[in-house]
C-alpha cells in the first residue's frame, strides 16, 4: 500500500484541521495509508509523526488550528535540513507528500521537491491570501469574517463616543486581508503596504470628511504599513479627533473555519490526493476562476500575486 504524508507549516490558517480531514479520508479511498508529521517541518527533520485513519480525524472540521500542530523552522531554509527531511521522507516510503501552508510552506515544499523523487503537492492555506496562482487560500474567509464581526462592535463604540479608531489587521507584507476587510466595514480609510500613505493626505480626508459632517471613523490598516499607534498620535494632534489604536492580533488567525474556509478546504485536499495518485510531482492546487485547478509549484512560488488597488477607489467612494 503506497503512504501519503501530510504536513501543516508556518501560520495556522483556520481550516487546516478540514484539509487534513479531506486528506485522510479521500486518500483512504483510493488505498492509500496516510501519516501526519508533527509541528510542521521540525517533524521532518527529527522523524516525527503520527499514523491517521478516517476515525482519528472526526470531529475536526470544525476546528481551528491544526492538530499536527505547526511551527516556523527557519533551519528548513538550510540544504542540510532539505536533505535530512529527503531523508525522512525515504525512510518512511512516503509516496507522496502534501504539504498545507502559506507562501513560506509552498517555498519549502519546492526546495524539497528538487532533492526528493516524493510526489510533492502544495495547499494553499493562509489568512494573508497571497499565494500567487489561486483567487483564495484556505482560512483567509475566516480571518475577513473574525475582523468584520470585532470592527462591527468598534464601530458602535467609534460611533457612540465619536472618535476616530485605527484597527490593526495582520498582513506583514500584503494588504489583500486589509483590503477586504475594509471593503467590507466601510472603513473611510485603508492603508495597505502595497501604497505608501502620506499622512498629510490622512489627515485632510479627515478634516473633508468632519467637514460634511461625519464625527468618527474606522481605519483600517494592515501591521506591515508601519507604526500605527505613532499614526495615531499624529492624527490625534493634526486634527483634533480623539484617535484609538485596536490591534485585532492573532485573533484573525484562530477560531472555527467559516462554511466556505471548510468547503474550499475539501476541495483543495480532493484535488491534492488526486494529483499524487496522477504521479504528479510538483504541483500547487488553486482555485482561480471559480474552479478547482493546479500549477507549477516554482510558477507559484517566483510569482507575486498582483493585488487589485481599484478597489481602494471603490472603498473611497463608497464612503463619501
């Protein structure tokens, strides 16, 4: 019987627990065994992992997190730990490997498919939604509905007290979760790193918008903009406004996966399984264009993903 390993790397996106779930029990089908290696790539360098079945991931579709547990390992950027993790991989006959992460877990899932004959096949599964090649990853639905449901509950303090609030959403490098949320709160403003602000230009806004008689706001700015509690003092003395910092912080990341982050996480692991019982090697499953398809992992790996800025005009006038 061939083997199947699964691996949750990097961040943990809600909707992991499903793919692992959609992993297990689709490679089942098809005969497949399937083994989990434990926190991430760690689990490949020291041999760590636990045998799964169908009955030992039921109940955890629901789950946030991800019960192989996950960890950032800096060391797997190194060609010694690539070659220990090849290693592993023979040692333990693993056919094939699917590898759930964001852009840093597909990077290390490339590199190892160069020193590895391993089926090697990458899931998309991040808040940030960066992932090149595929319209959504795994977990980023139930990050924009967590920010939109505490936003919403700002709002009414922002509202009742008449401030201006500054809400802190991760995204260290892209702004595609900013962008969403703001879209989605009617944030008068959104600051995403992809376009440097000018803080004169924040501060007019402001004033134009006090002007036509609005007395609060939500900001909504991505944590990779810069520092937004010194943004915050400045608005405060430029304009007047009383001005609140609220970081949402890792409560993106956690919680029960949305309906749709648990959908697309089934669909990803049934594309996933199906490529290595394809022989394919190499591959990342996306959807793009409202289907469930597959690229080059090196394609989706050297590739930025573009991030359509006119929405940003379409957040502004939304809210004039």
């Amino acid at each position: 019987m061939k083997i199947i390993g699964v691996v949750t790397s990097g961040g943990d996106a809600p909707g992991m627990n499903a793919a692992i779930r959609g992993v297990v029990r689709i490679a089942y089908s098809k005969n497949f065994e399937v083994i989990g290696f434990e926190r991430g790539w760690e689990g490949l360098l020291i041999n760590s992992f636990k045998r799964l079945n169908p009955r030992s991931v039921g109940g955890i579709l629901h789950l946030g997190g991800t019960i192989l547990h996950t960890s950032r390992c800096p060391e797997f950027k190194k060609d010694e730990a690539i070659k220990k993790a090849a290693e592993t991989l023979a040692l333990n006959n693993v056919d094939g490997l699917i590898v759930i992460g964001g852009n840093g877990s597909l990077q290390g899932a490339l590199e190892l498919s160069k020193e590895t004959g391993t089926l090697i096949v990458g899931v998309p599964a991040s808040i940030d939604n960066d992932v090149f090649g595929t319209d959504e990853t795994i977990g980023f639905d139930t990050a924009v509905n967590t920010a939109v449901t505490e936003i919403d509950k700002i709002r009414d303090t922002a509202v009742s007290l008449e401030r201006i609030f500054i809400v802190e959403v991760m995204g260290r490098k892209r702004g595609f979760l900013a962008l969403a949320v703001g879209l989605t709160v009617g944030a008068e403003m959104i600051l995403i790193p992809e376009v440097n602000y000018e803080s004169e230009k924040i501060f007019q806004t402001i004033r134009e918008a006090k002007e036509r008689g609005k007395k609060s706001a939500i900001i909504v700015a991505a944590e990779g903009v810069g520092d937004n509690r010194q943004l915050a003092n400045e608005i405060e003395k430029a304009t007047e406004a009383e001005v609140r910092l609220s970081v949402l912080g890792y409560t993106q990341r956690g919680g029960n996966p949305s309906a749709r982050s648990r959908f697309l996480a089934s669909l990803f692991a049934d594309k996933a399984v199906e490529l290595i019982s394809e022989g394919q090697k190499s591959r990342a499953v996306v959807f793009r264009d409202g289907k469930i398809t597959n690229i080059g992992l090196e394609e989706s790996c050297k590739t930025e993903k573009p991030i359509d800025l006119s929405l940003l005009e379409l957040a502004r006038v939304l809210t004039t």
